[in-house]
C-alpha cells in the first residue's frame, strides 16, 4: 500500500478539527445551560470570577474556559488571565433571541446521538426508530436551533414571498401548522397576525403538551390559538387559508398522503407552505459543509422517523426540490413553485 503523507496529514487534520469538534457540542451545552455564556457577554472574568457569578465549582470552570479559548468560542488575555465573549460570539452564544443562536443546534446533536446504539440495529434490521423514541433532548434542541431562523425569516421573508398570503393573515385567516413540534412556528405567526386564528398538529403528545404550556406563557391560549394531537396525514379540520409545514415533510413516512391531506383540507384559493432543509437535487452538489450536517442528522433522526411510519417513503433530509414537487403534485396540487430561500432552507409555495 502506498501512502501519499501530505494527503494523510491532510485527512489527519480533519479527523483533530472534528474530533475536537465533537467533545465541544457538549461543552456549548455545559455553557449554555449553567448561564456561563452570558455571564461572559456582560465583562471579561477570570475563572474565579465566572465561577462565583454563576454560582459553579471554580476547577471545572476553569477546564472548562480552557476548552472554549482553544476552540476559539471564548477569547483569553493572558495578561489578566480573564476570559470575555466578542460581540460576535455573545450573540451567537448567549442572546437566545439572535437568529444566529448556537446552542440549540448542539443539544440537539448531543441529543441525537445517544440514539446510535438504536440506529446501529436499525442498519442491520431496516427497521425504524420514531421521533418519540428519541431521547428528550432532540426535542427542546429542535426548538432552539430552528427558532431563531423562523424568527428571522417566517414573517419577515417567507411568508411576504408567497402570493398574496401576507395580506390575508392581516385581514384574517385560518391557519394550520402541521407537524408544529413545540409550536414555535406557530406562535411567531399568532403574534405577527392578530386577526388571524391558529392550530398546530403534530403527532407527539409531549411535544404538544409543551406547546400549549408556551401558548399559554404567551397569553395566546384564548383560543385563537390551539394545539392538537393529529398526524399530518388525518388532522382535522377542513377550508384553511393556510397550511405550513416547517422541516418536517421529509421525515414523514407517507408525504404524497399528506400532501393530499392538505389539498384536502385547503380551500379552493388557499395555500400551503412548505418549508425544508436547503438541498439541490444532485447528491454531488451537496457534498458540502451543510450538506454533511443534514446528510448525518438525516441518517440519525429523519430516516428513521420515516421507516417508522406506514408508507416509509423516506424522503430524507436532502430531498432536494424535484422529489418535493413530485409529492406535492401527486398528491393533488397543481402549482408549485420555490418562493424564496436561504443557506439552510428552501421556503415552497403550492397551490390546488
């Protein structure tokens, strides 16, 4: 065998950066969690100091900086030996209300993995591993990753893309967020819209528990604004205005089903929304950065999801826009078109 020593020094380096990489999710999650973040973002402190203000034992804080300085999360003085956030990595790290809100995304990976040793027999079996099989984690890490992309985009991009749908919600519609989780999606939409009215689906009981509990904490629990158990392809309910569906289509296991389910359930001049992880068609276009991301969440969440259903069609998380459209249109839609887009989603307008 011969071995080429730059390009195994080259593949070394990858293996340190995600190897490295792989321990920091859980560091993020420790930070994020025991408020070490965003005692930084407010003045630079030495582990004594950060430790005392969060109420933390000074030698795991201590390790702890150390790990985020060498990983370029944190920034060190090592004339005062205090640690301090930038602008840009507080507000990526410690503001929860920043579109470019981080720890989320590694709860949720952290979440996902400890799934492997299911996932690994899945290989072997082909069977699934449902969404609610998964530990805790996956779901309140879903919410906080894909949260500040819905607040940044949902109303102020997305949703003005789509034909004359804005100014419907203004005047007053029926809505259906299908697939809701814990219904962030939906509440960014109520409280954006308020003449309009609100129900979000989604076949996880927990999960929809938990989005009655934030409609609640949101004062939107009068019943503009409600949460039903119901999967995509029977939820109740029929002459919506609007239906949504935000990153989940591909992990169903029939979404001609529910594509036709919401043609059914629209209006005649109504329309759907469909929101999914940014993918072209070909798989050697996305042999890239985000693409690994959504190739692997995929391999660990959305096709086991889908297996898990009747149908199995197993879309996956890079389904790309002609297998969407190719849903959409058998399940009864005639108009189907890419609306507007962004690094990590592709936002889809159809119509009956």
């Amino acid at each position: 065998m011969a071995i080429d020593q730059d390009r195994l020094n080259e593949f070394m380096g990858k293996f340190v950066a995600d190897f490295g990489a792989t321990f920091n999710a859980g560091m993020v999650v420790i930070g994020d969690k025991l408020g070490l973040y965003k005692a930084l973002a407010a003045k630079p402190l030495t582990s004594k100091e950060l430790a005392a203000n969060t109420g933390t034992d000074e030698r795991y804080v201590r390790e702890w900086l150390s790990s985020q300085a060498a990983g370029g999360y944190v920034n060190y003085n090592a004339l005062t030996r205090a640690f301090a956030l930038s602008e840009e990595q507080a507000f990526a790290l410690a503001d929860p209300a920043s579109p470019a809100y981080l720890p989320g995304a590694f709860e949720l990976a952290l979440a996902a993995l400890r799934a492997v040793p299911k996932i690994t027999e899945a290989f072997k079996s082909g069977a699934g591993v449902g969404w609610h099989e998964h530990d805790p984690g996956l779901f309140s890490g879903t919410e906080k990753f894909f949260r500040p992309g819905y607040v940044a985009h949902l109303v102020a991009a997305w949703i003005p893309a789509l034909s004359g749908v804005e100014a419907r919600l203004r005047q007053g519609a029926k809505v259906a967020d299908v697939g809701c989780g814990h219904g962030a999606s939906t509440l960014i939409m109520a409280q954006a819209f308020p003449n309009s009215t609100f129900v979000g689906f989604d076949y996880h009981g927990p999960s929809i528990e938990h989005a009655r509990q934030a409609a609640k904490a949101a004062g939107l629990n009068g019943g503009r604004v409600t949460f039903e158990q119901a999967a995509a392809t029977d939820f109740p309910g029929n002459d919506y205005d609007f239906v949504a569906v935000f990153d989940c289509l591909h992990d169903m296991g029939d979404p001609v089903g529910a594509s036709r389910h919401v043609r059914e359930a629209l209006k005649t001049d109504g329309t759907w929304m469909i929101v999914e992880p940014f993918a072209n068609d070909r798989l050697e276009d996305n042999l890239n950065p985000v693409g690994r991301i959504f190739y692997s969440a995929s391999t660990l969440i959305c096709t086991p999801a889908s297996r898990a259903q009747a149908g199995a069609r197993c879309l996956g998380a890079q389904a790309g826009e002609c297998n969407l459209r190719e849903v959409v249109t058998q399940g009864g839609f005639t108009h189907f078109r890419r609306a507007t887009e962004t690094p990590f989603n592709l936002v889809f307008e159809a119509r009956p």
